[in-house]
C-alpha cells in the first residue's frame, strides 16, 4: 500500500475509533446510572412490604427488634439515623485537620524520600479491611484509651457531649468515631495531597514574591487551589463513615432506641449499617423487609450528602 493510499485511509479509520471510543464512553456513564437505579428499585421493592403491607405485622417485628419500646418504623429508624450521622460527624471532624495537615507535609515540607514513603503507607492505609479496624479498635483502641476519655470525662463534662462517668470498658460513639476516623484518614489525605501538588507554581513564587513565609504561601495560594478537592474528599469520607458497618457493629455497645449525644458513655446510640447486619441473622422475611427499609434511608440520605458535595464543590471552585 502506497503511503498516498494510507494518508487516505487515516481520516477515516480515525473517525471510526473517535465513534467506537465515545460510544465506550456513553455505554459506560449510562452504566453507573443504571447500577444506581438497579439498587434504589432493589431496596424499594424489598422494603414494599414494609411500605404497602400489613401495618400491624410491621409493628410487631419492629417490637420485637427493639424489645417492645418501639412500634413505629420512623421511631425506630430516626435513632438510628441519628446515631449514623453523629458518628460519621464525629469521625470526620476527627479525621479532617489531621489529613489536612498530614497533606500539606507531604506535598510542602518533608524530604522526598520521606513523602514518598509516607504516601505509600497511607495509601496501605486505605486498603486495610474494615473488620481488621474493628478487631483493633475493639482489642487495643477500647482498653488503651478509657484513662483519656476518662480525664476528659472529668474535666470537660460539663460540656453535653462530654457528660460522664466515661464507660469502663470505653465501647461508646467516641471510640468508635477515632476507629473511623482513622479510615476515613486515607480518603481525605490522598485526594488532598493529590490537589496540593497541582497547585500552579507562578501561584506559589508569586506569594514568595510579595514577601510571604511558607505558611503565608500556603493560605494564600495553596489552600484556595484546594478548596473544592477538599470539600470533595471530605463528602466522599463522610459517605465512607455513613455506611460502616463492620468495625462500628465490633466495637459499639448499642442503644435499642433513643436520641443522645453523651458520647462518652455507652449503650446510647447506634447506627444503620450496624443495626442491619446485627439484626439480619435472625430475622424473618417481614424483619428483612423492615431492615432493607432502614437501608433505603441511609441510600438516600447517602444520596443526599453526595448531592450537596456536588453543589458545595461548584460554588468553591467559582
């Protein structure tokens, strides 16, 4: 074949691979929304009993789920709920400041040896099974940390959130909120650091040039480049910490029912994913229902979060 003749021919086999390429690409977006929509149509038809079926075998398997304090399905599952969020709060007010910081050595400060090796173990970090966490948190994190939360206990506990005695062993919300935490750190460092290191670099020399130290450089320069990465590694932890289930279901001395945010004492609150997997063993086909129902709640309440994300990160990065 002459060369005339491929010259020719490379328009059109061009054209044929930009088809095949955005039709992958369409088959593939199309796909995530179809997994999606599969999984909403999944929990709504599963939990259809709970919604459209008998009402009064509804509130006997929630009776007996929650020892008879309990009838309703929003009585049941707003504890619940609440308990989810307040965990997953706590978590990533935890986790926040310490990635952030965490970040900003590796991208600013150490020796690149140094910010090589620690990338590496924080991404090791974020490939530890849950339930290794949970083993830790429950065998090691629960007996070693009653004495600090006890001194908190005793010197913060005027604060609600602080209220004593601490529980003895510590299985309330605020060790398992370090436990993830601890999770979620990975998350939020190596997205961050990613965003860091992106950071236009006439950006940073122009802030040296105006006299400023490195830290000045960095809030002036480096932070407003990150704002939106932050904001989305963040919403992505704090949808991780919302569906933990196995190290919160080792670790936490559960509430049946009730609203509390004494997070040093135990057996005050618990939480969605838990509650499920604790409760799934035993339960007929009604009290699968009833669960999966719980479950549609946290997927949309997921939903949610991650839709708020979307529109804080667009108004940070304006």
């Amino acid at each position: 074949m002459s060369s005339q003749d491929k010259t020719a021919l490379a328009p059109s086999g061009g054209k044929t691979a930009d088809k095949v390429f955005r039709g992958v690409a369409y088959a593939c977006g199309i796909l995530i929304l179809v997994v999606l929509a599969a999984v909403f149509l999944f929990l709504f038809f599963r939990a259809w009993p709970l919604i459209g079926g008998d009402q009064k075998a509804n509130s006997d398997v929630i009776s007996s789920f929650t020892g008879g304090k309990v009838s309703n399905f929003w009585g049941y599952v707003l504890p619940l709920l609440f308990g989810t969020v307040l965990i997953s709060i706590l978590a990533l007010i935890i986790a926040f400041f310490v990635s952030i910081g965490i970040a900003l050595f590796i991208s600013h400060y150490a020796p690149k040896k140094v910010a090589t090796g620690l990338s590496y173990v924080i991404d090791l970090l974020a490939a530890i099974p849950s339930v290794i966490y949970g083993l830790w948190g429950g065998l090691i994190l629960v007996p070693a940390i009653y004495p600090f939360w006890n001194w908190v206990a005793n010197h913060l506990g005027w604060f609600p959130l602080f209220a004593g005695p601490a529980a003895n062993p510590q299985r309330t919300v605020a060790t398992v909120a370090v436990v993830l935490a601890v999770m979620v750190l990975p998350i939020i460092t190596s997205m961050s650091r990613d965003i860091f290191l992106q950071t236009p670099t006439l950006q940073q020399e122009a802030a040296y040039g105006l006299g400023a130290t490195k830290w000045e450089m960095i809030k002036l320069a480096v932070i407003p480049f990150g704002r939106s990465g932050i904001v989305s590694a963040s919403m992505l932890a704090l949808g991780r910490a919302l569906g933990e289930t196995m190290a919160v279901l080792m670790i936490l001395s559960p509430s049946v029912t009730g609203y509390s945010i004494k997070i040093l004492q135990a057996s005050q609150s618990n939480a969605i994913a838990s509650n499920i997997a604790a409760q799934y063993p035993e339960a007929n086909d009604l009290g699968v229902s009833v669960l999966i129902g719980t479950g549609l709640i946290l997927f949309l309440i997921t939903f949610i979060v991650n839709f708020v994300a979307r529109k804080i990160t667009e108004k940070a990065g304006v």
